[in-house]
C-alpha cells in the first residue's frame, strides 16, 4: 500500500475514532503514518525490539485501527507468533486494507500449524511431531555453541529470543518463503534466515540427510549479520561471512570449504569460469543448478579467507570484517565502506582477490566432488533401499569396466557370496578410477565388517572420510568396527558424527543401547529406547490407526531378539522391532529384519488377511 493511501485511510479513521478539529486530526493521522514507516523500517533494518516498541504504543492508543493491525500483525509474524499474526492482518483486511504479507502468514500458519516446540536458553525450536522431534537435543546444544563462540567473533548479541522452525520437505520451505519449490530443489537451498527467524528443512527430506548443524549455524550469522549491519550488507558479503564462520560453532573459522568445494574452485579459477557478484544477487537460491550454487559459497568462502588476512591499521580477521559491518551499518555505500576498512573500493577489492586466488594453493583430492542434494518423495524415508544401494554404487563406479565389476559384486551380494563380491568391489576400487561418492566405497567397507576383515575395514574407511567427510554411512561404518572390537567411547563419537548428517538413522539410537546395557548404565538405555521409539513412531502407532474405520488392511506385530531393522518385500523401513499394529496390505509379504551391529538376521515370508492382525517373533543368527 502507497503511503499516500495509507495516510488517507489513517485520516478517515482517526477521524471516526477521535473527531477533534481538522487540523488535529490531520496531524494525529500524520504522526500515526511517521509512526507506522518508522517501524516498517525498522522492521526492515532488522531492529525487532524497536518495531515492537513502536507497534505496542501505536495498538495501545488504535487497537481497533486497520493499519496499525496490519503493522502489529507484521510484528508477531516476526517474532514467530503465526496465530496472532494471521488473526490481526485479516482484521486489518476486514477493515479495508491488503496486507501484503496476510498470504504467506496463512501459508505458514497454515504449515506449521501443530508444531511442538522446546526451548533452550536463546532459542525456540519447532518441529513436527513425531520423529523430527529427535532435533531438539542435538539442535539445540548446536545452536547454543553457536551462540556462545558466534557471538563473541562478531562481538554482537541478539536481543530476543530465536525462532528456528524445521520444515518438513522443500515444499515447506516454500510456503514459508518467498521462494518456488523448484528453485529451492534446483539451488540446493535447504535452509534461510528471514523474518528474524531460522527456518531450515528436516534432514528426513534428503536421502543422506545433510549437514544440518553446521546449517543452522550458518543461518544464524545470517540473522546477526542482519541485525548488527542494520541489513546493509550484499549476498555474496553475507554468504561468506557465514560459510567462513559456520565451523566457530565445533572449531576454528575457516574450516568449512570441504575437498569437493576446493577441487570445484580450483577448476574454475583455471578455466576463468567463476560465478560473478552480480550473479549472486538476490539470492544463492536463484543460482541455476547445485554446482553453480556450491561453487558461489565456495568462491565467497575465499573472499572472507583474503580479507581476514588482510592487516589494516593493527586491525585484522574478524576485527577487519567486524568494522566493516559496521560501517556498511551507517548506510554507508560498499566503496566507501571498504575504503575505510581495507583501503579500496569493491572493484579494486575484486582484482586483488582474484589475485590471491590464482596464487592460493589449493588441497586437491582426487575424486572428491560436490555432494548433490536427493530430496526424497512422500513421507521422508531417509534410508536407501539395498537396490539403490546397488545402483548408486554402480553409478559411481564411472567408466564402463568398472561398472562391470559393481554390477557383478551386486549380484554376488544379493546372492550372499560375500568374498566373491568383495573380489569384485576391490576391482573397481583399485582400478584407479576415483568415485563421485562415497557408496562403492562403503559397499565394500560392509562386506569386509560382514566377514570379520575389520583391519581391512579399518584401512578403507579413513581414506573415504579424507574424501567424503561429511556422509553419514561412513560414520555408521565406522562406528560399527568400533562398537565390534569393543571401543565404546569410539563408537559413540562415530555414531555421534552420524547424526550431524542423518540423526534418523536407527542404528545410531540402537548402538547406542547395547553400548549402554553392556555398562549397566539403565538412563541411557531409557533414553536410547524413547529415541527409538520416537523415530519408529512407535509412541502413536496405536493411536495414529483408527479402529473405527473399515480395515481395508491387515496388520504385523514383529518382535525379534535383538532388535534390528525391518525390510518388507526388499525395502528397507526405516523402523526397528519391536513393531506394532503396523498395517500392511492384504497377500503375500517377505518380512526380513537385519541386525547390523552384529551382522544378525532373520527372514519370512507371510500372508496377510484384510482386517486381521499377525504375529511374528523371529530369532536372528548368522
């Protein structure tokens, strides 16, 4: 709405409401609209507390006012109160306005209506209910090492407390956003700070999960960035003080431009192919595929590296970008602002930095390349069956006589000739071809733990982690060698590792229970167990089937000794037994349950009734 417009309407209400002379009611209309820019601006430059400020006088003297319903409903919408906020922009609406924003409060309304949430003490997080409840232990001591190391580089603290909402797929980003689920699927984005709020989608979305710690830490320099440069400050400045800084939240700065995004810079600064500011702008999101997208974080990662080594005046590293922040928080213009910080201006900046780029050395692992985001499709199933397994490591294996060799092992493996696919897995890894990823390699590293060979296990899985540090079924593999030779503590941090990429993995929570029973230690058994159970989304699977309904399902009740993961007719569930009342559809099924850990298993085949409930117990074995 113009301003004009909205002073005409603030005229015709002050009006009604007060009727004092013209004059005064001009001019009470008057300093309502300044009022209400203000805190618009303010609303704008990141300042919270003064937009609040400003709305609850304005709402204290003109609750029944359409635009000052409109701006205290912005407000709450910016402090993560959706209810309230949908509720005053509709009355503004009511009232003969159109709030620009009342179609997406609505949408986020309407998404994460029925979220449960916790608290710690400078932040909020809410999820759905069920197995994204899993977050908020590891999410929240995350965010709370962020706070505590992020804050002090940035010498700068958030005044209010911090709303983080976990979506649950890349549609829910976008109802949440101004972004198009496409350009969220095409850019890799997984994750935004906007509104003075985290928002960052379940890592139940992807099929490996993704490095969701290290993202939430990243979107939180984002929002202070945000607030501490009154919102001044451009993308590819923005990004690149995050990326850089995301690691402060586990270690050093720096420590987050991994092997696949240094090989990826080093081939482009070769071919002269970098992807320019310009391109950057409005958004990484915009960006046309999830290389470009990576090699843009990559190139704004090294762009803070140069500054921060820069020394000006005694002052360097955060010193330097901390000034900078502050200068650009005056409104002063990027040229002026980096005149006064490093001593030239955005171009002549951009020619030393390509500079130190072509003369920065760079860690080349062959091999190693960006990973690519697979968003799953219906309800999060973050686990692979063993025929994607199969195929992913194929694909890996590249040219078209290795694919032989993976095509044979698969084959031997499905069969159960475990040595005989070994042979052919080691083919394909020694043949000198370097994979995309890490799934030919952990194939074989399973078949190695399946057959006891745990030094040739323990030799391959490092040289994997060089390479791929951040897949999760390496740490699980890992993890599972250590829990095997009796090394709790290492199988701990292993599977803790895991988690900071796929904490829906079961075996993690299952590891972590038969580490606990071997000590006697009873509370981590009990919370092991809950873990389980929340993921399983055992704690509703009663309720959540409605008995009063037609069964137009049977239903398998599945106990084994020990417990371990449930696969139906080839696929893999993602749960664990005990299983109950889990409905099935009528006719044959093949019920297998494997027990990783160990290396256990048991299979069946069934025939369920329409309507009738079937009962399995299984002991597994070798």
């Amino acid at each position: 709405m113009m301003i004009t417009t909205l002073h005409r309407l603030l005229f015709v209400v002050v009006l009604q409401l007060l009727m004092p002379s013209g004059a005064a009611v001009a001019q009470n209309a008057k300093d309502v609209s300044a009022k209400i820019k203000e805190a618009r601006q303010a609303l704008n430059n990141w300042q919270l507390n003064r937009a609040k400020e400003l709305a609850q006088g304005l709402h204290d003297d003109l609750p029944d006012v359409p635009p000052v319903q409109a701006l205290v409903g912005t407000v709450k919408f910016h402090e993560g109160k959706y209810e309230e906020a949908v509720r005053l922009l509709q009355r503004a609406a009511e009232g003969g306005m159109a709030p620009p924003l009342l179609p997406l409060a609505e949408s986020t309304l309407q998404e994460t209506r029925g979220y449960v949430q916790k608290k710690s003490e400078h932040f909020v997080m809410r999820v759905p209910p069920g197995k994204d409840e899993l977050l908020f232990e590891k999410g929240l001591w995350a965010l709370e090492r962020a706070y505590q190391h992020i804050t002090k580089a940035y010498n700068y603290e958030p005044n209010h407390m911090i709303p983080v909402d976990v979506l649950e797929s890349p549609r829910g980003l976008a109802q949440v956003s101004s972004l198009t689920e496409k350009e969220i699927k095409t850019s890799g984005t997984i994750a935004l700070c906007k509104y003075n709020r985290l928002m960052i989608t379940s890592p139940k979305a992807l099929a490996r999960g993704y490095s969701w710690l290290d993202t939430l830490a990243h979107e939180f320099i984002h929002l202070i960035i945000s607030e501490k440069s009154n919102n001044t400050v451009p993308i590819w400045l923005h990004e690149g003080l995050a990326k850089y800084s995301e690691s402060l939240w586990y270690g050093d700065p720096g420590l987050a431009l991994s092997p696949a995004s240094e090989n990826l810079l080093a081939d482009a600064v070769k071919a002269n192919d970098l992807v320019t500011f310009e391109q950057m702008h409005p958004s990484m999101a915009k960006l046309p595929s999830q290389e470009k997208t990576a090699l843009a974080f990559a190139e704004v990662f090294t762009v803070i590296e140069f500054m921060h080594k820069q020394k000006r005046d005694g002052a360097t590293g955060f010193q330097l970008t901390n000034r900078l922040l502050k200068v650009l928080g005056t409104g002063a213009s990027m040229d002026a602002a980096l005149e006064a910080t490093l001593g030239e201006n955005l171009s002549t900046m951009q020619r030393s930095w390509t500079a130190y780029l072509k003369k920065r050395p760079f860690r080349r692992v062959p091999g190693a390349m960006p990973k690519q985001l697979v968003f799953v499709k219906g309800n999060g199933k973050t686990l692979r069956t063993e025929e994607e397994e199969d195929e992913k490591a194929m694909e890996d294996a590249g040219n078209v006589k290795t694919r032989k060799w993976v095509r044979l092992g698969n084959l031997l493996r499905r069969r159960g000739h475990k040595k005989a696919a070994v042979i052919e897995y080691e083919k394909a890894v020694n043949a000198g071809h370097q994979a995309k990823n890490a799934a030919l390699q952990n194939r074989l590293a399973g078949l190695y733990l399946d057959l006891e060979e745990y030094d040739k296990a323990g030799a391959l899985m490092p040289k994997t982690i060089e390479v791929f540090p951040h897949d999760p079924q390496t740490r699980i593999l890992e993890g599972r060698l250590a829990l095997r030779q009796g090394r709790h503590a290492d199988a701990l941090k292993a599977y803790d590792r895991a988690a900071w990429e796929n904490p829906f993995h079961p075996e993690i929570y299952m590891a972590n229970y038969e580490i606990a029973q071997s000590e006697d230690n009873e509370k981590a058994m009990e919370q092991a167990t809950e873990k389980v159970a929340l993921l399983t989304g055992k704690k509703k699977s009663k309720s959540s089937y409605d008995s009063s309904k037609p069964k137009v399902f049977g239903t398998l009740t599945l106990n084994s000794k020990p417990w371990g993961m449930v696969y139906i007719d080839g696929r893999e569930t993602g749960l664990t037994t005990p299983l109950t009342d889990h409905p099935l559809e009528p006719g044959p099924h093949v019920i297998r349950v494997v027990e990783s850990i160990r290396g256990t298993s048991a299979e069946q085949s069934i025939e369920i009734v329409q309507g009738e409930d079937i009962r399995l117990d299984l002991e597994l074995s070798n």
